[in-house]
C-alpha cells in the first residue's frame, strides 16, 4: 500500500485534484480504509457546515463600538465639562442667530424707510425716528465754521450721511464674521490636536 | 467622520478633475444671474433727512402719479426732438425692449435648465470618481446630466424655496394692498398696527430667513439622494430628512465648518477680483473685439427702423449680456471653483455619512458599574 493521501483529502473533496494525482488519491482511497474513513469524517464536517448559517461578519469598527457599550459606565450627571462642550457649540449656532437678527432688522429698516418715503407712514413716522439718524452734524459744522463750502461740503454730506448708515451694519457683520472665523480657527487647532493624539495612540497600541 | 479630510479631499478633486470646471461655470453663471434678482441689503437706507423734503402725502403721491402719466404720454406722442426722436421710434425701441426681454426670458430658462444638468454631472462625476477613480468627460458627464434626475432637482429646489417665495409674495400683496389704499386715501393706520405689522413681519422674516438656511442645509442631501439613488422626489425628501436627523451632529459639524469657508472665500474673492482686475480688462478687449460684429449687424438691422442714439442703444442691450459673460469670465471661473468645491463636498460628506456603520446593538450585559 502507498504512502496515505490525508494532506490532499480537502483539495479531493473540494474537486480541486486533477490528473496523475486524482488518478493516484482514488486508486489509494479505493484500498485504505484509514483514508477512506478520513475522508467520510471531512464529508460529514463539511455537510454539518453547509447546515449552519455562515456568522455574520464584524467589522473591526462595529467590534469596537459592541465593546465600548459593553464596558462599565461612569454614573455621572451633565458634569461642568459636558456643559462646557454644550457651550462651546452654541457659540457659532448664537453667533449666525444674531447675524440672521440683525440682517432682518437691518431688511426691514430698508422696508420701512422705502414705505416712509412713497408716504405710507405719513403721521407716524416721527416718533418712529425716521430721518432723524442721518443727521450730517460734524459736514454742517465743518460747514458752518467756513472750513468746507460748495462741492467738498457736499461731498462730506453725502460720506459723512453714507457711513452713518453703513458703518455700523458693515462694522456688526464684520465683528461676527471675526468672531466665527476665530472659533473655527480653535475648532480647526482643536480637531488637528486630536487627530494627533488619536493617531499617536494607534501607533503606540 | 472627519471634516478636515473631506475638505482636503474636495481640494484635491477640484484641482485634479478639470472637467467639473466646465458645470461650475454653469453654475456660477446661474447663481449669478440668480443674485442680481435678490435683495441686495447693502445698508444703505432711502431716508429723508429732517427739513430736507416734506413728508409725501396720500394727495401729491396721487398727484405726482398723474404727472407722471402725463409725462409718459407727452413723450410717446412727441418724442425727444432735442435729439431728433420721433414718437413712432420711441414706441418701436419699447417694443424692442420688450423682445430682448423676452429673449432674456429664453436665455434665463436655457441657464435654468443646464444649472440642474451641471448639478447632477458634478454630483454624479464626484460619485464616480470616488467610487472607481475613473474621471469622466465633458460629454459623458452632460449625458449623465441630460436626465430626469435634473427635473426632479428643479422640483426639490422649488420645494425647498417655497417658504422664502411665499414670504415675499405675501410682503409683496400687503405692501401693494397698503400703497392702493393710501393712494386712494382708503387708509389711515394708527400707531398700533403700523407696530404691530412691524413686529409681526420682522417675526416672519426671521423664521422665514432660518427656515429657508436650514432648507438649503438639507437640500445637499435631498439632491445627492435623488441623483445618486435615483430616488423620486417624495423618497429624497423623506430619506434625506431621516439621514439628518439621524446624523445631526456631523451635518450640523460639517455645515458650521462651511459657513467659516464660505466667509473665507467672501474675504479671499474681494482680494481676488481687485487682483484680477488686469486680467478682466484684457478679457474685455477681447470681449469687446468679439462683440463688435454681432453689434454692428444689430445696429444696421436697427438702423432701419430706428433713428438717432436709439440703434446703438438696442444693439448695445442686446449684446450686453455675452460682453458681461466674456469679460467677466475670469471672475466666473472663481465662481465655477467655489461651485464645484462646494458641490464636492456635500457629496463627499454624503458617502462618508453613509458610509458610516448604524450603531444599533443595545448591550445585552448590564453595566456593573465596577
């Protein structure tokens, strides 16, 4: 009797033996009942497999978090920090608040300065103070002391009007603007440190 | 997920992938013609000064409308004759106006429908590309584009802006409706209700204003459902709620990350058009050159019926619009990339969150504590 064929009883049972070695795993098989019985124990296992449904496969981030719920909480309520965080979040979300106020206050002033002018608030806009923000003082002073006349008085009216108007909406928005930019700023610096850690600490597991 | 690598990623796409280039121009040619139809708030208020112009009455408002309807009827039926116009021409250039009009009208629809094609060959290039890195043509992202898909964009984009329509239709009657009745002096409104509408149309301009930013916030998604799942416009809508609300803290992260970006690009685009401005004068000799012929043409075609200043007028507003495109186009380009980055990385964002695992194991062991 030849050498046992164990080592290829899988590939013969999977159909993966071709030729010569076909040929020599039968003719061995059909004379020697250790591989023979060998052979029928892998065909019994490999049926019992087929019966069980396959396992359904973790990935190593869901693995991650199964174990991170499975660990042991600490019994804290909302601690300063976790109010803190809640904090730090609004503060973009408060500041596009403010910025949405004051461009809808700013929308309406338009509106009502518009209805003011075709006569529509005739009667009331005086104590609705319409037209008594423009005022041109430091032009008509300038004026009055003789230090600009003609065009440049002019010219001063129209600016000093236009960036009494302006100056403060420009000077709001771009206060937010700063203030937002400068929480992405730490968010940004925040998030970079915390990748840093987080990838020192993959290299160091 | 992580927002710092989907804007790197975004910025490695947009200057890799040229191709998108070509929709963003699209883009930034439809927001652009979209925002000079917008309020534009820029603080300066139409005040009277005190003591410089009486207040205007219900009766002059009514008078000053005759006058004007005088004026207007003065100069149909005698023309400009200090500049040698007739009546006749002057109603013929309205009747030439009111062709370009029309043909803007055209020309806005044509713009309309290639913005939702170029949304969807963006959308779908950025898909793909992410998916097998294979990087699409100018054609194959237009027939990508030339689908369904951008019709069922145009209606979730309709949806999304319904509030912010419905607000200014609903100014617009009252507003009409408070100037008829002060015109024909119908009204006299007390202190109160001035207030009080006040209050109450500031109240909705507020809701109105966060309702439509919010809007806009889950279009990103609406859109990238409908294109990349081929969904209809009721299953986009109510998929891409869920998925907000279901990962609320990332869209939130992200879209506060794109407000910052989008005051830097405010900042960076002013000091980016005053450095181009050498570059736009060269485009608008070219853009000159190129519009003399057809302006030409237009003016002799014009000549025949019109007289004086009037053809060079007619010619001049109907070749207005490609003059402006041509020499402006360096700072469309600006506005194509800041379209296209946009663009790619609300898809980006899309595939991260969806790509996220939906963590719904509930621990079957009870927490000791210890």
């Amino acid at each position: 009797m030849s050498k046992h064929v164990t080592d290829w009883l899988n590939a013969y049972l999977d159909g993966e033996l071709h030729g010569s070695q076909l040929h020599h795993a039968e003719a061995h098989l059909a004379e020697c009942q250790v591989c023979e019985a060998e052979l029928r124990s892998l065909e019994r296992l490999s049926s019992l497999l087929h019966e069980i449904s396959a396992p359904e496969f973790t990935s190593p981030e869901r693995f991650a978090a199964q174990v991170n719920l499975r660990l042991p909480r600490q019994q804290t309520a909302i601690s300063g920090k976790k109010i803190l965080e809640i904090g730090w979040w609004m503060v973009p979300v408060g500041l596009l608040g403010v910025w949405i106020f004051i461009g809808t206050a700013f929308v309406l002033s338009d509106i009502l300065s518009a209805a003011n002018n075709f006569g529509l608030l005739s009667g009331i806009s005086n104590w609705l103070s319409f037209g008594s923000s423009n005022g041109i003082y430091l032009s008509s002073t300038l004026g009055q002391a003789g230090l600009l006349s003609g065009n440049s008085l002019n010219w001063a009216e129209a600016t000093e009007t236009f960036t009494r108007m302006s100056l403060p909406q420009i000077s709001l928005q771009i206060s937010i603007a700063l203030l937002y930019l400068s929480w992405i700023a730490i968010w940004w610096a925040r998030h970079t440190r915390h990748q840093r850690q987080q990838h020192g600490q993959l290299l160091e597991g | 997920m992580d927002p710092v690598k989907i804007l790197k990623r975004a910025w490695y796409i947009l200057w890799s992938y040229r191709a998108l280039w070509v929709f963003g121009l699209v883009l930034a040619l439809a927001a652009g013609s979209s925002a000079g139809q917008g309020s534009n708030n820029n603080g300066v208020n139409y005040q009277q000064g005190p003591g410089e112009n009486p207040q205007v009455s219900p009766q002059s408002l009514q008078e000053a409308f005759r006058d004007f309807q005088r004026e207007v009827n003065k100069l149909f039926e005698q023309g400009i004759p200090e500049i040698h116009i007739s009546g006749t021409e002057l109603t013929t250039f309205l009747w030439v106006i009111g062709a370009f009009v029309l043909i803007m009208l055209i020309v806005g629809i044509i713009v309309a429908i290639a913005r939702y094609v170029s949304e969807t060959a963006v959308i779908r290039m950025v898909d793909e590309y992410e998916s097998t890195s294979n990087k699409l043509t100018i054609r194959q992202g237009i027939r990508f584009g030339w689908s369904n898909t951008s019709w069922r964009l145009f209606l979730i984009n309709l949806i999304v802006n319904l509030p912010a329509i419905a607000l200014v239709l609903v100014l617009l009657v009252a507003g009409l409706g408070i100037f008829f009745s002060v015109v024909n002096g119908n009204a006299n409104f007390a202190a109160f209700s001035v207030v009080s509408v006040i209050v109450l149309a500031f109240i909705s301009i507020f809701v109105v204003v966060i309702l439509t930013i919010l809007l806009h916030l889950l279009r990103n998604f609406f859109w990238r459902i409908c294109v990349l799942e081929n969904a209809s416009v009721r299953e986009s809508l109510q998929r891409g709620f869920a998925m907000v609300l279901e990962n609320w803290k990332n869209v939130g992260l992200m879209w506060l990350v794109m407000i910052g970006l989008g005051i830097v690009w405010a900042v960076a685009s002013i000091i980016l058009i005053i450095v181009t401005i050498p570059v736009v004068i060269v485009t608008a000799v070219i853009a000159v050159l190129v519009v003399a012929l057809p302006l030409l043409l237009l003016v002799g075609t014009f000549s025949l019926f019109l007289g004086g200043v009037l053809p060079w007028i007619a010619g001049g507003l109907f070749v207005a619009p490609l003059f402006f495109t041509l020499a402006f186009s360096p700072w469309l380009l600006l506005g194509s990339w800041q379209a296209v980055y946009t663009s790619t990385v609300w898809t980006l964002t899309y595939r991260e969150i969806k790509a996220l695992p939906a963590f719904t194991v509930t621990p079957q062991v009870e927490p000791t504590g210890d």
